[in-house]
C-alpha cells in the first residue's frame, strides 16, 4: 500500500512538473510583464494626482501612458522607437505656448516636462532613456516633443536642428539687449511690486525696473498683488536670465530686465 502511495505520489509530481513546466517560460514571462505594466500604470496614475495637486492653479492637461509594444504612430515621427518607454502626453489647455518663437517654445516646454518628470523619477529613473512625451494643442496640433535627451519641433527633423543656423533675436529691440535683455545692477533684495502691467507679462518694481515674465509663469503673476516683497536672483538662461521671487506667495517667475 505504501508502494502504491509512493508511486503515486511520484507520478503526481511528474504531472505538476511537465504543467507547470508547460505554463512556464512564455506564460509567466507574459504574466511578469502585465503584473509591472499594471505597478507602472498604478505609479504614473499616482503621479498624475500628485501633479495636479501641486499645482491647482496653472497645471497643464497632462497624460501619463506605459505601453511596452511602444506603438504610437501618430505621435511621434516615423523614426522614434517608444517601445517600453513611458509616454507623456502634454496638451496645451492654458494656450501658455500661443505664439512664441521656435526657441522660446522648446525652453518652455523643456521646463514643463523637467517639471513633470520630477514627478515619475522614482518609476523612470533615466529621463533619456526611459520617456518620450509630445506637446500639442487643444485642437491636436503637434507642436514639439522630446526624446533621448532631445527637444525638437514636430516639423524640423532631428537633422534640420543641427545644421540650420539659430534663429535670429532682434537684436535692436528698442526695450531690450538682444534676446537676454539688460543687466540688472540693483540690490537683490529687499523690493516689492510698483504695478502689474498688461495681466501680469510686464512687473514693475519699486526702483522703476520692468521685468518681461516668461509666457509659462505668466499664470502666476496675473495673481501677483501690489506691495507683495521680491527677490531679484540670476539665472544662467539665455532667454530669462533671472527669477524674480515672490515672497509673499512662494512664487519663483522667469523674467527678463527690459527697462531699469
């Protein structure tokens, strides 16, 4: 009887195993890959909270996807592989990109997605090689993306970027040194707002300096009241080359001197 148990038991275990083995490799690789989609996707939902809560007043309509086939043909140019990549998906619902130039374009939109991605790190931990996301509008008109550590136009190739001189600045704009504007020689600190000029774009100081506001900060200085105290920091940047930081809300704005 004892035997007979035994051989059975033998046997049973042979069946087990070729099941198992049978389930093995393909299916349970297949069930790994789902089980760390669906961690991923828990992840950026989590992030895509926590952006919106961290920025209640000016957050962008923002989008996190993972998708390992990496099949996105109407996002991204023909030659971009996103397989296994987490995408971003950015819509300008705030019209913050409306009208810039080329250049002021891509430094804005590098600015939001170093923003957003300060959000995912922990999920991605190589921004080069782990996302890819693309800004367009409302409508659905692509206007730049990023990938492997590069931020392009949707309609410049990644050819026509590196050998096509850089664009112009006007430079004898009639209020400004070229594209950086003019170099402040006041005090740091201790200032405050004289006025808010043309919805928050233009900020006047006390000393009578006039301060150009990034178009993506622009949100928070609309809200920016007379009296509040400033700080004025440089900033290596070409286009903004200065914070301008509101004390009084926490608020730290790109901005260009434009008259002193």
């Amino acid at each position: 009887m004892r035997k007979k148990r035994f051989l059975a038991a033998i046997l049973l275990g042979a069946v087990l195993c070729f099941v198992v083995g049978g389930v093995g490799h393909g299916e349970i690789d297949e069930r790994e890959l789902q089980v760390k989609a669906s961690y991923i996707q828990v992840s950026l939902l989590r992030a895509q909270v926590s952006y919106i809560m961290r920025n209640p007043t000016k957050f962008l309509n923002v989008g996190f996807f993972y998708y390992p086939p990496g099949q996105l043909p109407d996002k991204f140019p023909a030659y971009i592989n996103t397989k296994g990549k987490i995408y971003i998906s950015i819509i300008d619902n705030r019209d913050m990109f409306a009208g810039l130039s080329s250049i002021a374009l891509l430094n804005a939109f590098k600015k939001v997605v170093e923003i957003i991605y300060s959000f995912i790190q922990l999920t991605a931990t190589d921004m080069d090689v782990d996302i890819v996301a693309d800004l367009h509008t409302e409508e659905g008109i692509p206007l730049a993306y990023f990938h492997q550590g590069e931020y392009l136009l949707w309609n410049e190739s990644k050819e026509t970027m590196r050998t096509e001189e850089p664009p112009k600045e006007t430079e004898s704009a009639p209020i400004s040194l070229g594209p950086r504007g003019q170099i402040y020689t006041g005090a740091t600190k201790g200032h405050w707002v004289s006025e808010k000029i043309d919805g928050g774009r233009i900020i006047e100081l006390e000393d009578g300096s006039l301060w150009e506001i990034s178009p993506l900060d622009r949100i928070d200085t609309m809200l920016w009241l007379v009296v509040q105290n400033i700080s004025v920091i440089k900033r290596d940047d070409l286009l903004y080359p200065y914070y301008l930081l509101n004390k009084s809300t926490g608020d730290m704005v790109e901005a260009k001197l434009i008259s002193s």
